[in-house]
C-alpha cells in the first residue's frame, strides 16, 4: 500500500523517512519541493500538489503548521481530500484546535473519507528516533488500521477518545507543559 505523505518540515520529514526506512513506498508533498528531495532520492514519489498525492494513495498523513495550511491541502484548491478514492483514510498529526479538528473530520465525512487526528508529542530528536506519543481522536478501528505504521514514528499511542479529542488532550498537554516551564 502506498501511503501519502504531506507536510515534510522539522516533524514531517523525519516522520516520513520513518516510514520509508522500514520500507514503506511513500508518495510525498510539501509546498517547498526541495524539502521532499532527500525521500526522493530514496525511491518516494515526488507528487506536484496535494491532489496528486490523494490519486496515489488511500492513506493520507498530514503534519502541518497552521490550521490554514492543513485546510488548504485538504479542501482547497488542489486539495486531496476530493481526488481520494472513496472510504480512505486521513491521519491529520498537525497540532490544531479541537473546533477546527471537528470541522476537518466532517469534511472528510462529507466526501465518504475516514479521518483521525493524531498529534504528536516530542520534537526533532524522538522524531528521528521513532520516539513520538501520539494522541488519538477517532474511531478504534481505523487506529487499529494504522498502529503498526504509527508504532514506527512512536513509542506510544493513545486513543483518547472520537474525533477532536486527540487535538484537545494534545492542548492540554501543552498548557501543562507551558506551565511547569514556568514555574
């Protein structure tokens, strides 16, 4: 199965190779080309616009920087959500607001896709080591469909709850995190 990725900055760039090192045929995008060149070298497929990489794939993860960013890729002009065969799979890991993770994953229902957000605990280095948490929101089943990759990029996933409930405890992580800073 070729999975798609999109989003390939400090998170998403050592997300994906991830995958690619343990084998995985990725199909990747991000709106500055050249940072997709080092997975390219290394066989992944270098599509032009987000809608290209939905044409590929049946499973879509997302690592972005803005909700702004997120929406574009998904329902903008060249986004991917349309052009996904139908009952596919959208792993949203940008850190975003539970309302907007909401509006999101009605999106994709609207177009008969599947949807999880999953943001991601941990920086550069446990993302290079495939030492993230992931926080789930979304149905049992489609986690269980990506564990094992998720397990690649983590050393942990938790399901906390539906949709909209991994991009809330992922907030409540950081506020927490934020305040021992502080203290």
């Amino acid at each position: 199965m070729k999975i798609g990725f999109i989003g390939l900055g400090i998170m998403g760039s050592r997300m994906a190779a991830r995958l690619q090192q343990a084998g995985h045929e990725l199909v990747v995008y991000n709106r500055t080309q050249a940072r997709a060149d080092e997975l390219v070298e290394k066989g992944a497929t270098r599509a032009t616009t987000p809608e290209e990489v939905a044409q590929r794939c049946r499973l879509v993860f997302t690592m972005l920087s803005t909700p702004e960013a997120v929406e574009e890729v998904a329902v903008g002009k060249d986004g991917f959500l349309k052009a996904l065969p139908g009952n596919s799979l959208w792993v949203n890991c940008s850190t975003v607001n539970p309302s907007f993770t909401l509006k999101m994953a009605q999106h994709a229902k609207k177009m008969g896709q599947r949807f999880l957000d999953a943001p991601v605990s941990g920086s550069l280095v446990p993302a290079e080591k495939g030492e993230l948490i992931f926080l789930i929101g979304g149905d049992a089943a489609d986690v269980e469909q990506v564990r094992e990759l998720l397990n690649l990029m983590g050393k942990e996933v938790v399901h906390v709850g539906g949709h909209g409930q991994g991009s809330g405890m992922k907030m409540v992580n950081n506020m927490m995190l934020a305040q021992a800073m502080a203290s």
